[in-house]
C-alpha cells in the first residue's frame, strides 16, 4: 500500500472494475476491488481502508445488505453506492437512513467521481480527527476528575490533622496557664483554686450572656491569669491575717498593673493582659476602682465579669478572718453594687445562673475543661 487512503470497489461487472482502476491510477489512493461481496468483506478486514464504494444488484449480496455488514464491522468506514438508475431508488433511501454517505450513478463523470472520493476520504479523516480528540478529552476528563478526588481527600485529611494539632497547642497552652495561677494562689493556702474558680465562674456567666466561643475562651484565660500580679506583692502582705494598713492595701492595690506587665510582652496574651489589668474597675468609674478609673463600656468585658466571679469566689471562700458566706449573702452583695460597681448586663446573666444552677454553681473541685464547656 504506498498511498494512506485506501477505496475498495466492489461490482460483479469486472469491465467497470477495470475502468476504475485505470481512472484512479494516477490519483494519491490505493484502489482495491473485489467482484463479490464475501471477497469485499475479506479484503477491509486485510487492509485498512478508508471508503467502500458498492453496486447495488449483485448476485450473492445486494451493495445495501454489503455496506450493512461493512458498517457492523468497521463503523469508521465511508460507504458509498455506485449503481444505475434502476436502483437509485434503494440508494436514495439508504442515503436517507443514514446507511451510506453519498451516491454516484453510472455512467459516471470522471471528474465528479474523483472530487467524491476526495470528500469522502476527508470525511473520513475528519470523523476519525474528532472522534481521537473526543477520546483525548475524555481521558483528560477521567484523570482530572481522579485528581481531583485525591486532591479532595488530601486537602480533607491535612485539615483535619491542622485542626487536631491546633487543639493540641490550646490545651497544652491552657494547661502552662492555669500551671501559673495555681503558682500564684499558692503563695497563700487561703486562695488555692481561687484562680481556676474565678475562670470557670466568669466562662459561664460569658456563655449565659452568649458571647461567641473566642471571647468566653479569653474570659477563662484572662479568669486565670487576673491575679498574677499578685507575684509582684510581699508574701508578707498577701498572707497578713489582719486587717491592713493603707500603706499595705496600696501594695495590694498594685497587682492589676504587675499583672498587666507580666503578661504584656507575651504575644499570644495580647488580648488578655488588658482585662488583667483592669479586673479591679468599677463599673461607675469611681476612685474605688483602679488603676485607671475606667467607666462602664472603656472596661473590657472579660474585666467586668471576672469582677463578679471574682467576688462571688472570694466571698463563697473560707478566709482567716471568717467563714465562707452564704449564696442569699452573695445575691444581696451583687444586687447592691449592681450599677456602681458591676455592670448591670454581667450581674443579670450571673442572677439567672444562680437562680438555674444554685448550689452547684459554687460546688468546688468539678472538673472544668474549657474546650468541651464552650462546645456544649
Ligand atoms: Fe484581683
Ligand atoms: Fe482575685
């Protein structure tokens, strides 16, 4: 085969055969011929051929009933008839059906024979063109969808270990914390768990009032931490049992501040060590507070609620000098100071609380841990 078109004729008539071949020797195609159909069956299967051109009225097969069998076997192959005009009306209507692309009647213009073949070759290479890109996308479309299943899962599976570690850090970054608290309360056997208890109280007056799960993390933290200034104060002065000079109660007084140093250069403590600082305001902005003598909304909210839990803690605590007081001591205490010392808001949230949760709102030693408390 020295050409890359192949055409196969087929005809019972070897004179027409003949003419064929000696019209197309010159053209760019290998010509192939086959007098009967069994034998045009055999050769397409032999060698690969582009166009099938039939007659219609042969003995043992009709073309139509050919180019059916030709088209079972090799889809891609472009039928065509060749016939007279006797049996155009079976071409026509195959046509029609889509069985064959094109007819040519006999006799035959040579030049028109000719330019139809050319067609059909291009008709064929086009077909075979699209059909090899159809492939090609569909393939790309196969391992792009694969790529992007595992691409999914990947993504899926980093961010979830991401997340994982993430808590990890919290936790053992709470852990270190409350280390420190427990440090500081321990400078006197009166406030142990002070600190803690402060945290958890002020995380669930911060829920009740349904700040987002950020917040009531940092008012826990901020719980913690708000009196470890209390490093910077004499032991001497912490652990007095009697009552103080002014001279001590203005040491005492300096906590806050030393809080707020400490924890200041700390980066991920950024947020906390100004409600550190300001845990001591009063909600009026009057001299009772300190240091700064801030007024209602200039406190940060995680200083106004660590206010509360912080004086329900101390006053539901044993001390040298008396006894734990009572929750009724404790209410007529908030309800007092509600507007000049607390914010109404925080002191609201806390009375419903309380009123919910009674005694076990104060029960000490439960197990508190803050990220399963600020998922519930
Ligand atoms: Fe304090
Ligand atoms: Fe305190």
């Amino acid at each position: 085969m020295r050409h890359q078109h192949t055409v196969l004729f087929v005809d019972d008539e070897v004179n027409i055969l003949k003419a064929l071949q000696r019209l197309l020797r010159t053209e760019e195609m290998n010509v192939l011929c086959a007098s009967r159909a069994s034998e045009a069956l055999e050769l397409i299967e032999k060698h690969p051929t582009q166009v099938v051109v039939t007659d219609q009225r042969m003995p043992e097969m009709s073309g139509v009933d050919l180019l059916a069998r030709v088209r079972e076997r090799q889809p891609d192959i472009v039928r065509m008839m060749l016939t007279g005009y006797t049996e155009m009306k079976v071409a026509v209507d195959a046509i029609n059906r889509g069985e064959i692309y094109r007819l040519i009647t006999k006799p035959w213009n040579d030049d028109e024979l000719r330019a139809t073949l050319r067609q059909a070759f291009d008709h064929g290479d086009l077909k075979g063109e699209i059909k090899r890109l159809n492939q090609i996308t569909r393939e790309q479309n196969f391992k792009l969808q694969d790529m992007n299943r595992n691409l999914e899962g990947k993504v899926r599976d980093r961010t979830k270990q991401l997340a994982e570690k993430h808590q990890q850090l919290r936790t053992a970054y709470v852990q270190t914390i409350r280390a420190l608290s427990e440090a500081v309360d321990a400078k006197d056997t009166y406030t142990r768990g002070h600190s803690e208890r402060v945290g958890v109280y002020a995380s669930k007056i911060a829920r009740e009032m349904n700040f987002p799960k950020d917040v009531i993390e940092r008012v826990y933290i901020a719980g913690l931490l708000h009196d470890v200034g209390k490093i910077g104060v004499s032991d001497a002065v912490i652990t007095k049992p009697d009552r103080l000079t002014p001279e001590e109660y203005e040491e005492i007084k300096r906590h806050p501040e030393i809080g707020y140093r400490i924890l200041e250069p700390v980066e991920f403590l950024q947020d906390v060590a100004p409600c550190v600082r300001h845990h001591h305001e009063w909600y009026d902005g009057s001299n009772r507070g300190y240091p700064d003598r801030l007024r209602g909304d200039q406190i940060p909210l995680p200083s106004r609620i660590i206010l509360v839990a912080d004086t329900v803690e101390a006053m539901t605590s044993d001390r040298p000098y008396r006894k734990a007081l009572s929750l009724e001591a404790v209410v007529d205490e908030v309800h007092k100071y509600t507007g000049s010392q607390f914010d109404p808001k925080v002191t609201e949230s806390f009375l419903n609380l309380l009123e919910r949760e009674g005694e076990s709102f104060i029960k000490k030693d439960q197990k508190f841990d803050i990220y399963s408390f600020i998922q519930d």
